[in-house]
C-alpha cells in the first residue's frame, strides 16, 4: 500500500466507513479520461442489505424478515 506506483496512479481512495472509520480502499485498477470511475461506498455491514434482497428481491414478505431474524437465519 505504499508502493510509489499505486501512489502514482491513484490507486487507493480513502471512504469514510460507519463502523471502521476512514479506511482506504482500491479503486478502479484503470482511468479514461471520457468515462471516469470512482467509488463512493464502503463495504457495507453485515446484514444492510437484507431488506432490499429477501423483501424487494426475493419476494418474503416483511412479516418472513422479521421470523428469519427471530429464528438467528439472517
């Protein structure tokens, strides 16, 4: 991570992280000059994502959600 080439190409992007605080993370391995790349999230946490998959995805119902978290499935 302190290799003057990933310095030089911008490799790493710092994102600030809700739990981990600022880390850096890798970025896009290339660059265009007329379609630029860029992150914009951090990893998300563990189970952030679970409403968006299992109810709008997947099709469970919220009532399913609630009875999976209960049961320690997700």
């Amino acid at each position: 991570m302190s290799s003057p080439q990933i310095k030089a190409r911008g490799f790493l992007t710092e994102i600030d992280h809700p739990v981990a605080g600022r880390l850096a993370y890798p970025s896009l391995p290339y660059h265009f000059s007329k379609t630029p790349g860029r992150l914009e999230r951090p990893a998300p946490l563990v189970g952030q994502h679970n409403e968006e998959i299992f109810h709008h995805r997947l099709g469970y119902t919220k009532e399913d959600l609630v009875k999976f978290k209960e049961a320690g499935v997700v």
